[in-house]
C-alpha cells in the first residue's frame, strides 16, 4: 500500500509542468512592463495630485454650500493648505462645518450675502415657503439692528415688507367682504 501511493506520487511529480510566474513570455512580457512602467511614472502622478487637489478644495465647496460668512478665508487656507502638503487642510475642514458664532454675534448672521441674493432670486421667482420668507425677513432686521445693511439686502428686506403689508391687506380685504358676495365671487 506505501509503495503504489509513493508510486503514485512520483508519477503525479513528474508529469507535472514546469510553473510559470507570469502568463507572458519573452517580447509580450517585455512589452507589458513597459506599457505598464509608462503608466506608474506618467498617469499614476497625474490622479493623484488630482486626488490631492479635489480633496483639498473640498472645504471650499462645503463652505460655500452652507452660506459660511468666511469663504474667502477658508479658500484662502485651503490654497495654503496645498503649499504646505496638507498640513492645514483639516483646519480648513473643520473651519468649514463650524458654525460662527462670534461673526453672528458681530454682524447679526452666520449667513454669506450670497445666501441672501439666493433667497432673494427664489422670492422672486415665487418659490420661497412662507417659513423662509419670515426666516429670511427676521435674519435681515437682525442685521439691520446690529448695523447698515448693504444696498443690496435693503432694497430686499424693503421687498419683503411691501409683500407683507400687501398679504395683510388682502387679508383685511378678504374678512371684510360680506358673506352673500364672497360666495358670489367664488362661484365666478
């Protein structure tokens, strides 16, 4: 029994193919690694200081999407951020989420003025809720409480206000209507 499994086993030894540490030979193989050394020196760079540079922009983008007041200074430091390898991009990224409080307590928002030109193109295209509307009219008055508004936000909080009034109106218009003929003007 311990011969035929030792005969066995030379049998399978020796009938065995020789093992090969790659599916190419000869010009294939040196082909492929010259295709592939082209690719490590010259694309391999290129994505990843495209990494680098998308994720180093990435606290800028995020500033500007929640209206931060200090976009430019978290631009700013992103860009530096870059020249010092890295160093200062997760105080750019924390800059970015963090809410400020001493600029809401100076200016009266933690908002950027692009998030009031905004709300202000949605007013006037009509897609503002009515919440965001009084949000947005309660932010400006604040402002305006701590200091001059910029012309921009006056002539809108001076909008907002025309709209108010014109609502208060209408309303005061549509409780005083007598009955017999606000039905008549449904009905028309």
């Amino acid at each position: 029994m311990l011969t035929r499994i030792l005969a066995a086993a030379m049998v399978l030894a020796l009938s065995a193919s020789p093992a090969r540490a790659s599916f190419l030979s000869g010009e294939a193989l040196d082909t492929f690694a010259d295709i592939l050394a082209l690719v490590v020196l010259f694309v391999v760079p290129v994505v990843v200081i495209v990494l680098f540079w998308i994720v180093h922009v990435l606290p800028e983008k995020i500033a500007e999407k929640r209206h931060h007041p200090q976009t430019a200074a978290i631009t700013t430091l992103c860009l530096l951020s870059l020249v010092f390898g890295g160093l200062l991009w997760p105080i750019a990224w924390l800059w970015a989420y963090t809410k400020p409080v001493m600029h809401r307590m100076a200016y009266g928002t933690d908002k950027h003025e692009d998030f009031f030109d905004e709300m202000a193109e949605k007013h006037r295209e009509g897609k503002l809720l009515r919440e965001e509307v009084f949000h947005l009219r309660e932010e400006l008055e604040a402002m305006e409480a701590r200091g001059a508004l910029p012309p921009n936000l006056r002539n809108l909080k001076d909008e907002l206000a025309r709209l108010r009034l014109s609502e208060a109106q209408s309303r005061a218009d549509a409780s005083n209507t007598p009955p017999a003929k606000a039905k008549s003007d449904r009905a028309a």
